[in-house]
C-alpha cells in the first residue's frame, strides 16, 4: 500500500502531513471540498507527522528563494529524510510546486505528485494550518507571512543602483518638457522685445542666444563700439555682430521705459537660466544611458533611446518588446485607426527621429525602419541581461546598420551577422576585463581610503582613551591627598591628648605607686574624653589653619603643658575633661607633697 504525504511550506517552517486512509475516488468528490472547509472533517483526513520551524527570518529568507528556484535546502532534505519511510517506493509525496516536486524526485528518489487530490489537500491545510501545529496562532502566521514576503520581494528587485532606468524615463520627459517651455519662452521674449528691437529677430535665429542679446543690449540706443566685442562674443560671429551695431542705429522700434526694460532682462534671464539647465541635464542623461543602455544610446542615440525606455516604461519591458513592436512603438493612435479604417499601417514611431531614416531614400525607408527596429530588439536585450555593460554590441550593430543602408543605396553585400556577432564577443570579452580591473582598482583605493579612515579614527580614540586615563589618575591622586592629610591633622588633633596619656607613665616611672596609681586614673578620664571625642570627630571639619598645627606639634616637645593645650585643637566636652583630670592631678600633688 502506497503512503500518500503531503508537504508544505510555510513562512514559519515546514510542515510534514500524512493522509489517512481515504480512498483517492472520495477525495475528488465535491464532498470533499466541504470536508476540507470543515476543521473537525478535515482532521478525520489528515495528521500532522513533523514540523520543522524556521530558526530566523534569514533562514526563512533562504529557504524561500531555494524553494522558488526549484532546489532542495539542507533543512528540507534533513525533514524528509528523518520523518518519510525508508522504503521510498511505498511513498508517494505531495507538493504544491512542480520544480521543487522533481529535485525531491531527483536528488532523493522519493515520487512526487502535484494536482488533482494535493492540490485540494494543500488549501484546506493552508486554511487551517495555524490549528494544526501547536502553539501557533492565526496573527503570529499572518506576521510571518507579511515579514517573510516583504523580504522576498526585496530580495527579487535589488538591483545596481547605477544601473536604474527610472531616472532616465523623469529626465527624458523633463527634457521634452523643457524644450516646450523655453520655445514657449523664447517667442514670448521675441516678441516683447521686437516691439523696442524689431530688427534683432531678423539676424538672430536661436532662441538662446537671441535671449542673452537682449539681456546684454537692453536700451539700443546705449550700444555703441565699445559692446561689439561682447557682441562678437555672444554670436560667435563677426558679421553678426557689426549687423546688429549698425541696425541698432537705424532701427524703427519703439522707445521702452526703464521698468520695461527690466521686466524684459528678468525674465530674458530666465530663459538663459532654463537654457542651460536643459544643457546639463542633457549631459546628465547622456551619462546615464553610458551606463544603463550603452549599447542602445550607441546605436540609435542617447535621446531616441531614453524615449524608447520611457514609451515601454523600463528597460526590462523594452527588451520583452517583439522588433515589430518596437518599430511601431509611439505611433499606436495610427496604427489602430489604420486597423479600425483598413488603411495602411505606419511604418516607424519614435526610431523615425533616428538619423538612418532621413538618410534613407522615400522607397526604402520602411526597409531600414523594420531593420533598425531589429537591431534596436537585440540592443535592449544585451544592455538588459548583460552583466557587465558594453557599448561594443551598440557599435557593431550601427556599423550593421550603415552597411544595410549602403546596400539599399549602392548594392554592396553587408557583412553576415554571425561574423560581425563573433568580433563583437571578442572585443566586448576584453572591454568587460578592462572594465573589471578599472573597477577593481577603484575597490581597492576605496579600501585603502577605508582603512586610512578607520585608523585615523583608532587613534583619536587610543588618544581619547589615553587622556581619559591621565585625567581619572589625577582625579584619584587628589583624594589620595585628602586622605594623608586627614591622618596627619587626626594624630596632630589626637596627639594633644595620646602625648599626654603615653607620656605621664614615662614621666612618673621615678614617683610613688601612688603616683602611678593616680597616672592609670588619669588615663581611664582619657580614654572617656577619646571615646567621646570620637563620637564628635565627624561633626568636626578636619581641616587646620598651619598656626595650629604648629601649636599642635610644640607639646611633643614640652609634654609638660600638652594638657593645658589640649582645649586648642579638642571640643568643648574633651575640655571639660582635660580640665577635671588637671584639676585632680594637681590637688594629689599637693598631698603628696604635704605627706613628704
């Protein structure tokens, strides 16, 4: 008994599911549909064997672009070979996509099905996916799909940003735009300035230079031999210039006020202005045909090319384009009332503004329109799917061109395609390796600036970071400062009464028990004053004039008078009891010196 599985991909992972057993005639029954739709049917049908999830969005990424294009990923090969029976002919596996069906097949000998019965398995599954896997819900599977497919889709159009037609299709249309305007603009200055000129439009002809004459002239009646140099300038020609100077004297124009006559010089100025902006953007569009269609803008031009781009929408649907519709393309509103009236059909559209046409003779300008238009086919194509872009194909294919239209002309046999396509693969082989080597020069200077920014900027930081450290060392080294002169002013503060503690047994080792006695007694009362003044230490700022710290240090000397000292540089409760500890020592040597 053959076991039929189906499997399914999924944003969140891949999905093994076996089918119950359930005749294959019942499952084509319209019964089926509904058992599909109905979840407690559908779980009657099918179980879910494995599931195999995706670990991250990237992972989902590959597997997704593996599955599309028809190749097995180590994630699907492991699910199919842990959980399908190793004997592969008693399983027949379903899939939805026929490509990756036959690399299953192909690669690990499992028979695949597509169609029919799985094709209904996979909806109800799709339908109730997020029921059949545990811990999965409906928005977390919607999420998934939503995030998977939008990186899929950028996936599928990145492109080489220098390589975008898009921006030939707005400059071509601004640059139509732009000759209509400053025609527009140009009779209107003709115009407002013949009334004060009139004999200017009769030797003047270009609409630019008949503009920077007028906002060079201004009032005629100012010109004079002083401007003919700039006039000569601006014209480009002697002769023209003398014609102007002299019709200037002898002109029938009216007198212009000098607010009308700077009206006109504004707005003259503005057309100069649109004038040469359309001169830039005409280079600008030159540069970008070199790169996206070089062979195309090589062929047939820069300008009937970039419009040909513009009329297909982009470059990739040029390509698609047939040459019979290619020759035809702009000239549809003809071609459908030829068809709807059964008339003749046009002959060219847009490559009717190519050169080779006005060149070619009445008879055979249809001829060489179908030729060119054949030509221009295999030009968008190479410029579309080649790799590295040429203009070697665009060359050959014009050089094609011109011996076609020397035939029709004189009868010279053209040179065959397939000799001209072989020069043409040779020369474009070495152009693309010099042009790889130019780019990879170009990468490997960007490296070395790369690696020159990136060391400029380790060493500011190692500078930073060695500054930081001197700066933390000296912020550490003045509370270090604090702290030895906390200890030396505590032992100054604490010397005034240990000198008196530590020195009375020295000083009383000749004196009576008596003495001594009297010496631990005075001891004990400074024990009490140090625990006190410790408790009152920290309410007290540690910090001394140098006075008393030299007043702190005699008594080391003159140990005699420490306890007189000791109210200095003590509180007042260690006064009170240095002075009861004197007051007692005193009377007991009145004792005994009375005994004696």
């Amino acid at each position: 008994m053959v076991l039929l599985h189906v499997l399914f991909e999924h944003a969140v992972g891949y999905a093994l599911l076996a089918l119950k057993e359930v005749e294959e005639i019942s499952l084509l029954l319209p019964q089926v549909e509904e058992c599909v739709l109905n979840l407690g049917k559908f779980h009657n049908i099918v179980r879910l064997v494995a599931f195999c999830p995706f670990s991250s969005s990237q992972v989902a990424l590959e597997n997704a672009n593996a599955v599309s294009e028809g190749v097995v990923h180590e994630d699907l090969r492991l699910l199919l070979e842990t959980h399908l029976p190793t004997k592969k002919k008693k399983v027949l596996l379903g899939v939805g996509d026929p490509k990756i069906g036959a690399a299953i097949q192909e690669e690990l000998g499992y028979n695949c099905q597509t169609g029919g019965v799985i094709a209904e398995i996979l909806r109800g599954v799709r339908l109730h996916f997020h029921n059949l896997v545990k811990g999965l819900t409906d928005l977390s599977a919607c999420k998934a799909q939503l995030g998977l497919g939008h990186s899929y889709s950028r996936a599928k159009v990145k492109f080489n940003v220098n390589r975008v037609d898009n921006m030939i299709i707005q400059s071509i249309s601004l640059l139509d735009q732009l000759d209509k305007d400053i025609n527009t603009f140009s009779m209107r200055v003709r115009e407002w300035y013949g009334y004060h000129f009139p004999e200017l439009v009769k030797i003047i002809n270009d609409n630019a230079t008949y503009c920077r004459l007028a906002q060079f002239i201004g009032n005629r009646r100012e010109l004079n031999e002083e401007k003919l140099e700039k006039l000569e300038e601006l014209t480009m020609d002697a002769a023209k210039a003398k014609a102007i100077l002299d019709a200037s004297r002898s002109s029938m124009g009216m007198d212009i006020s000098a607010i009308d006559l700077i009206n006109i010089e504004s707005f003259s100025s503005r057309v100069v202005s649109l004038s040469e902006y359309r001169q830039s953007l005409h280079t600008y569009l030159r540069s970008k045909m070199s790169q996206v269609a070089p062979s195309l803008s090589a062929l047939i031009g820069e300008a009937v090319g970039a419009r040909l781009i513009a009329h297909a929408g982009s470059l990739t649907n040029l390509a698609k384009y047939p040459a019979s519709t290619v020759q035809i393309l702009g000239a549809e509103k003809a071609l459908f009332r030829a068809l709807k009236t059964r008339g003749n059909t046009p002959k060219y559209g847009l490559i009717f503004h190519s050169t080779f046409i006005g060149r070619a003779a009445a008879k055979n300008k249809g001829r060489i329109s179908r030729y060119l238009a054949n030509k221009c086919s295999i030009a968008s194509r190479i410029d579309c799917f080649s790799e590295v872009p040429t203009s070697v194909f665009g060359e050959k294919l014009r050089e094609q061109v011109e011996e076609r239209l020397s035939f029709y002309e004189t009868g010279e046999i053209p040179r065959k395609n397939l000799d001209v396509m072989k020069e043409a693969m040779v020369q474009a082989e070495e152009a693309a390796a010099e042009i790889t080597r130019k780019l990879e020069k170009q990468e490997k200077k960007r490296l070395k600036k790369e690696k020159k920014r990136l060391a400029a900027i380790a060493l500011a930081s190692s500078e930073n970071s060695s500054s930081t450290p001197e700066e933390c060392e000296e912020t550490s080294e003045r509370p270090k400062k604090k702290k030895k002169q906390k200890p030396q002013e505590a032992p100054q503060e604490n010397g005034m009464e240990d000198p008196s503690v530590s020195s009375k047994p020295k000083k009383k080792k000749s004196f009576s028990k008596e003495e001594l006695v009297s010496s631990d007694l005075e001891e004990t009362a400074g024990s009490g004053s140090l625990t006190r003044r410790k408790k009152s230490f920290p309410k007290e700022e540690p910090d001394c004039d140098p006075e008393e710290s030299g007043n702190k240090r005699v008594p080391k000397k003159k140990r005699k008078f420490s306890s007189k000292e000791e109210p200095l540089s003590s509180g007042p409760e260690e006064a009170a009891a240095s002075k009861s500890s004197s007051s007692k020592k005193k009377k007991k040597l009145r004792k005994l010196s009375q005994e004696n």
